[in-house]
C-alpha cells in the first residue's frame, strides 16, 4: 500500500462571479505521477496555484502528508516539502547553475551563517546539488549564467532546483509547453526518474500526448470540475475526454 | 589571514600621510564602508532605501549624547546605540516590506527627512543647527586613540564590515537576497521567507550604517546635521551605481572614485561638480549597468 502524500478534497475558487474551480477531489501517492489534463480555461492552473499556495481557495481543504496546507504562504508550503516548478521559466538571472539550484535547497540550510558548521553544510549542499545537475543533465553548464541557458536547459534548471529542496511531493506547471520534441524527451525522462526516487508527482498539462505515456493515473478537468479519472488508457477510450477536447461531433481517434 | 593582511596595509598608509591628506583619506575609507552596507541592501537584496545616512546619523549621535549628556560607559553606548539602530529599522521595515514596490523607498525617505528635522529641533539634546561638539574620544585603558591610530579603528571598520558582507554574500542568506532581488516570487516557492529576508537586509545593514556613524563622531570631534541629509543619501546611491551594483568591488571602485572626484574636479569646474556625476551616473545607467566593475570584467575578458 502505497503512502498517500496529498488529499485534494471539495477544493473550490471563484474569480467574481467565475466560478475557476468547483469541489474538486483527488490524491496523489508517493512514487506515482498524476497527471491533471483539460482544455484551456479548464482550471488547471487554478488548482495548481491553489496548492502551491499562490491564490487564497474560496472552499475545500488540501491535506499534505496528512497536515493541512491551504491558507499557508507559498514559503512556508515549500519548507513542508512540496517544490513547484513555473510554467513560463524563472530563473535567478545573474547567478550561476550551481546557485540557482542551491537557492532551490534553500530551506535545507540549518547552520547560522557564521557558525563553523555551517562550512560543512555548504559543502554537503553544492555536493547535493552537483548530483542534480548530473541528474538533469546540466553537467556541461554547472557554472555558466543562467542567461547564457537554452529554453530547453531552463527547463530543466527549473526542475533541478526545485528538487534540491528535497521536496515528498512535486507541483509541475506545464513542462512541456514551448520545448522541442527531443527537449520533451528528456524532460519526461527526467520526470520518470523523479518518481522512481518515490517522489508525488502532480503534473498538470495541457498536451495529452506527452502526457498519456507519462502519468501513472490521470484527473480531467473542465470547466473547473473533475468530469473523469483513471489509468491512462481508460482516458483514452472516455467519450467525455474526447468531447471535451475536440468537441461532442468529432470522430472518435 | 587575506582580511588581516588587507587591515595591516589599510592601517599603515595613514602613518606616511600628513594631517590633510590622513583626514582625507579617512573620509573615503568611511564611504567605502558605508557604500559596502548600501550595496548589500540594493546591489544585492534589490532593495531602494534613504535611510542610510539617518543610521550613520542615529549611530553618531546616540553614541555623543550617551557618552556625554547621560555619562555612559563607552562599551554600553556602542551597544545601545546599535539596539537604536536595530530597534527604528524593524520600526520602518517590518510595516513597509509587507507590501510590494516603493514602499521601503517611500518610508525610508520620509524617515530620512524626518531625522535631520528631529536634530535641527531637538534643542539641547542634539545641539540643534550647531550640532554637538567639543568633545573627545573617552581613553581606553588609558590610551587616548587619535591621530593614525585612530585611521587603524576605521580600517578595522572597514575590512570587519567588508568580511562579514563577504560571508554573508557567499552563504545561503546571500543567495536568497539575490534571489528576492531577481524574483521574489519563485524565491517564494524556494522557501525563500520574502519579507522577512527583507528586513533582515535592511536591519542588518542600516546597523552596520549606525557602527560607522559612531566611528565618524570621533573623525572631527563634531556632529552636525547637514552630513546625515538626503544629499548625502543619494550620493551613497549614486557610488554604487557608477561602481556596479551587486558587487563589493564595485562598491568600493564607485565610493573612492566619486568621493575622490571632487578635489581632482574643484580646481576645473569649481562646486559644479554634482552635474559631472549627474553625467557619470546617466551614462552607467545607458551605457554600463554594470557599472566600472562591469567594464572592467568586459575589459578583462577581451584581452
């Protein structure tokens, strides 16, 4: 029996008179990539800034490890151990690679600044982070500005860092948008090898085809509410997946 | 080791200098140091304040009016007045860093104003116009510190304030200044704690602001109000603009440099000298960013 990592239940957020997410109920356990999927303005996002802590809910209740997060600023969400990743990259423009990722482990850091321990624990920590970067495969650029970065690189500067906070659960905004078939392939390797640590993998995507290979269960959303969930092959054959992307009289793929 | 040979050197120029140029040379140290706490807080922790000449200032002034109007020892009143210090700066960040965007500049200006009003009024305590004056450093053990000796203090000064930015720089809480600078809301989801990183910036620096104003009270044995204004305040900013931003080398390039200039530049263009750094400082902004440390890695670099 697997642990589960995060409980998802009755979650609900109004923009106004918009209703962007409606009693929304999912888990993820450790280990295992679930895949959120839905047409544009679904409420992907939404539900993704909801647990990362990003907008306030307006109902419902995100247990992580069994303690409830919701209501907590996004710092103090990543220092309980769930990492996010940002679908448009942010990187620390001016700082190299390795400190990117360092500043990923930040809530890692233990030592006062002036203690002599704390020699010994930056040391551990650019180790750690040396293993990401070879992890990622950014071995070639450890020390280069992260401007000088591909698009694709960024990608997977965004998921190194967020690892080095040693996170239980991962919270990845559309990694796929904007890269390159062989960028895609390397990032859901990446992701793979995540949840082989036993990492929670919360993915949210818009692309289903790299997404279906990918998720070991599948949440779709629309119109803010859950209308189907199971393995990946089940979404494949859902009619009301299909009508929900391509519309209710397009030929069944 | 490298910090004390730094110290050592620093320290023993002053004993080859005559009156003039050892006082000269004092002040530009006491800049350097200043534009070394300043960078951190801009260069580094992206943030703009006014208030560092009201700290330098509060330092200064608590120091004399505790020695000499409340007769405390001196190891008490360094102490009191660094808690002065670190007291009015949570005062003025912890409220304004709670809130995105200018408010910390907003706040620290209206503090910056309202500190030199306080000492033009303050009657009998601050000496109002004249400031306070007529006094001395109180002896240690004895010894009374003056002359080269005392250039030794502000050299301490200077190199205890250089390496402890350094270390500061060069650890976890360095890295999540820049990374508040840069981005604050993914150095959010890093675990970065925004504001409170803030006001550990701001505090920090503003003290070590007020630990060089008590050292400045016994450069001329006066203090007055004009010094801790806002011209000075922007000059500060102006130093680590034309230097480079963000880096300790470029503080101290833009300090010596821009305090420098005016003696080189009075015999040519008289007290026009502002408008030359109004040039200077425009054409860091549109032409180096960086700064001259900036320049010089480019320079560096290419050859």
């Amino acid at each position: 029996m697997k642990t589960r990592i995060l409980e998802v239940r009755s979650l609900s957020k109004r923009f106004g008179g918009l209703t962007a997410v409606t009693n929304l109920d999912f888990d993820v356990f450790e280990g295992e990539i679930l895949g959120v999927i839905g047409p544009n303005g679904a409420g992907k996002s939404t539900t993704f800034n909801l647990i990362a802590g990003a907008h306030a809910a307006s109902g419902g209740e995100v247990r992580f490890a069994g303690e409830p997060i919701l209501g907590l600023p996004p710092h103090k969400i990543a220092a309980r151990g769930v990492m996010r990743t940002f679908q448009h990259n942010r990187p620390f423009v001016g700082m190299t690679v390795l400190e990117n990722i360092l500043v990923g482990a930040h809530t890692r850091f233990h030592m006062g600044v002036f203690f002599s321990k704390a020699r010994n624990e930056e040391a551990q920590r650019r180790r750690r982070a040396d293993e990401l970067i070879e992890f990622v495969g950014l071995g070639d650029c450890r020390d280069a500005d992260v401007a000088t970065l591909s698009f694709g690189q960024g990608r997977l500067l965004e998921i190194a860092r967020a690892l080095a906070g040693e996170p239980k659960l991962m919270l990845f905004d559309e990694p796929a948008a904007g890269l390159a078939p062989a960028e895609l392939e390397r990032v859901a390797g990446v992701l793979r090898g995540i949840a082989a640590r036993g990492i929670a993998v919360l993915l949210i995507e818009h692309d289903m085809h790299f997404l279906l290979p990918l998720a070991h269960r599948v949440v779709v959303l629309n119109f803010g509410a859950k209308i189907a969930d199971g393995l990946p092959d089940e979404i494949r054959a859902n009619p009301a997946v299909t009508n929900a992307y391509l519309g209710s009289h397009a030929p069944a793929r | 080791m490298r910090w004390l040979g730094a110290f050592v050197l620093l320290a023993a120029l002053p004993f080859f200098l005559g009156d003039y140029h050892n006082d000269v040379y004092r002040k530009m140290l006491l800049w350097v140091t200043l534009a070394l706490g300043y960078n951190f807080l801009f260069g580094i922790c992206g943030q703009v304040a006014f208030s560092h000449f009201a700290f330098y200032g509060i330092g200064a002034y608590s120091v004399v009016i505790l020695l000499f109007q409340l007769n405390v020892p001196l190891p008490l009143a360094i102490v009191l007045g660094v808690a002065v210090c670190i007291v009015v700066a949570l005062a003025v960040a912890i409220p304004s860093t709670r809130l995105e965007g200018f408010y910390l500049a907003l706040a620290t200006l209206a503090l910056a104003q309202l500190f030199v009003v306080l000492l033009n009024e303050g009657g009998s305590v601050t000496g109002g116009n004249g400031g306070i004056a007529n006094y001395r450093l109180p002896d240690i053990f004895g010894v009374r510190i003056r002359g080269p000796w005392y250039t030794a203090v502000i050299c301490a000064l200077l190199v205890g304030t250089y390496a402890l930015l350094w270390r500061l720089d060069r650890s976890w809480f360095g890295r999540a200044c820049r990374a508040v600078r840069d981005n604050p809301e993914a150095a959010a989801a890093m675990g970065v704690d925004v504001a409170r990183t803030k006001v550990i910036a701001f505090t920090l620096t503003s003290a070590l602001a007020g630990v060089a104003g008590m050292v400045y009270a016994f450069v001329d044995n006066t203090v007055n109000p004009p010094i801790f204004g806002l011209d000075n305040a922007f000059l500060l900013l102006f130093m680590v603009i034309v230097g480079g931003a963000g880096r300790h080398a470029g503080a101290v390039i833009g300090a010596a440099l821009l305090f420098l200039l005016p003696f080189f530049l009075s015999p040519i263009v008289g007290h026009h000298h502002v408008l030359v750094f109004g040039v200077l400082v425009v054409a860091a902004i549109l032409l180096q960013p960086k700064g001259l440390i900036g320049l010089f890695d480019f320079m560096r670099k290419s050859s």
